[in-house]
C-alpha cells in the first residue's frame, strides 16, 4: 500500500512557523511530504518545489499556508488536481478565494490540517 502524501504550500525553514510544523506533522503522521516554497532547497530534510505542478506524485493533500491574495493566485493551477482535499489553514483564504474555490469545483476543507490528523501545531515547537 502506498503513503499518502501532502504538499504543504508556503513551507517554510523556520520551525516557529506553522508552514514549518504541517511539514513535521505529516511527516510524523508517516505521509510523504512535499514542501512548496519559491526560495528555499530544503526544509527539513526533505527536497522543497516552486510549485505544486512541479511535485513528481499524485497527492491526496494540498496545505495552504499562504496570505488570501497569494493563495486566490494559486487556484487555478490547483484546479488540475481533482479529487485532491485542499486545506485552507486559518488566515490563508478570503470569502472571495473560497467562492472561486468553489466556481473551479475544488475540494477544499477550513481549518488546521494538522488538528485533522490529530496532532496540535504547539506539538511542534
């Protein structure tokens, strides 16, 4: 059986971060973790893409831990990954990206994806 895996969008190299502790949740949680981050080469190990579409996998998550404007950007390159949950982690979406979300049909979840694998972010400090 093959892990599931996770691109975590605006993973970032520190770890007080919460882009930083959804990298070292899932990867906890056992998943295959592709960090997204436009300058960094590795976080936590592990290699880090510019983009979601550069991720060599299929993947069963998408993170988001990206300002509103940055993450409304996003869509619609993530609109190409259909039956993939995207989360929009608290602060990473406005009403107007979770409208468009929704107009590009995306499956899209609110809340912290690292509650909903049942760990909490002060786990990682």
């Amino acid at each position: 059986m093959s892990r599931q895996t996770i691109a975590v969008v605006g993973a970032s190299q520190n770890r007080s971060k919460f882009g930083n502790k959804c990298v070292r949740a899932y990867l906890e949680r056992g998943y295959v973790v592709y960090p997204i981050n436009l300058t960094a080469t590795e976080i936590e190990g592990l290699p880090v893409f510019a983009a979601v579409s550069d991720v060599p996998d299929r993947l069963d998550r998408i993170s988001i831990y990206l300002p509103p404007e940055k993450t409304k950007r996003l869509l619609p390159e993530l609109a190409s990954h259909s039956g993939t949950e995207i989360w929009f982690n608290p602060g990473s979406v406005d009403a107007e990206g979770v409208a468009e979300a929704a107009r590009l049909g995306l499956e899209i979840r609110s809340g912290c994806s690292i509650v909903d694998i049942g760990l909490s972010p002060s786990q990682f400090p």
